[in-house]
C-alpha cells in the first residue's frame, strides 16, 4: 500500500497528474466519515442537487409536452370545423333543392337557383377535399412530432435513471471509503 501524508511534491499520479502542497495520498485507501467538496457542500447534498435538477428537468419536459399536445388538439378541431360545416351544407343542399319549388314558384328562376346551387356544391366539395387533404397532412405531422416527444422523454428518463444509479454509486463509494478511513484511523491511534 502507497501512502503519504504531508508534503506531496513529487508524486505523479495516472488520474490527478502531478500532484504539489501538502495533503493525504494513497493507493487502496478506505476512507469514513463527512466528505466535504471544494464548494462546501457535502457529497451527499451535491448528489441531491443532481437529482432535483434532473427530476425538474423531467417535470419541465413533461409540461411541455402537455402544452404541446393541446396545443395540437386545439389545431386539429379548427381545421376540421370547416370541414365538418361544408360538409353538412353539402348534405343539406338536396333537401333545400327539394323545398325550393314550394317556396319559389316561378320555374325560370328556380333553374337558375338549381345551376347557382350546383355550382356551389361543386365548389363547396371541391373545398372540403382540398381541406380534407390539409387535415390528413397536418395530423400525420402532428404524430410524427408527439412521436418525436416521446421519443424524447424516454431519451431524458434513461438518462435520470442513469444519473441516479451513478450517484447511488458515488454516495456507496463514498460511505465505504469513509468507513474504512475510520477503521484505519482507528488502527492508528
């Protein structure tokens, strides 16, 4: 085992480089008790900063997708609502033809009201397709995009679940290291 304690000019290390000051150095050290960072902060509460910043970050990523997703909703009913308003003139139009001749006796203008109409049904139907196109282009958009949302959220889970595992690991490594400075603190007094 590779210890020193005190002066640690001359040490290199693979993973710290050259190290220089006064300080504890060793090699299978087992350390315990309350590890302090440079911030001043306790490992521990360093890793429950980590985990809140991650889990509101999820929090912030689920909203939005909330909002986004109403957002699309609300989209989606005011591209149909034409549609749907067309269409059910479209449907009313025989009905109306039929009551006209009650309404409207004179035969030259009711013909002339026939070819008005047909026209405009024509136009009407020529509308509800073109919108019709619209609304199925648009709602195959709008999945792609709630597909990429979730491909997201699931992409920022792992990576929750990941960092939880790692500081799970850095507060076990950091408890047993500091269990073992107590054992070899007491081994040396």
């Amino acid at each position: 085992m590779i210890t020193r304690t005190g002066n640690l000019n001359g040490i290199t290390d693979a993973v710290f480089g050259v190290l220089t000051g006064s300080g504890l150095y060793g090699t299978n050290v087992y350390l315990k008790g309350t590890f302090v960072l440079h911030s001043g902060k306790k490992i521990e509460e360093a890793i429950d900063d980590v985990k809140n910043d991650l889990n509101g970050r999820i929090t912030d990523v689920e909203t939005n997708f909330e909002i986004r997703e109403g957002q699309i909703s609300s989209k989606i009913k005011k591209l149909i609502l034409p549609y749907r308003t067309q269409n059910r003139a479209k449907q009313m139009l025989p009905v109306a033809l039929l009551l006209l001749p009650r309404l409207l006796p004179p035969p030259g203008f009711l013909q002339i009201m026939r070819l008005k109409s047909a026209t405009d049904a024509q136009g009407a139907a020529t509308n509800a397709g073109k919108i019709l196109e619209e609304v199925t282009l648009k709602e195959s958009s709008i999945t792609q995009t709630a597909g990429e949302i979730s491909t997201k959220v699931t992409e920022v889970n792992k990576k929750v679940t990941e960092a939880n595992t790692a500081a799970t690991n850095a507060k076990n490594s950091a408890t047993s290291a500091s269990g073992s400075a107590g054992t070899a603190s007491g081994k040396a007094g």
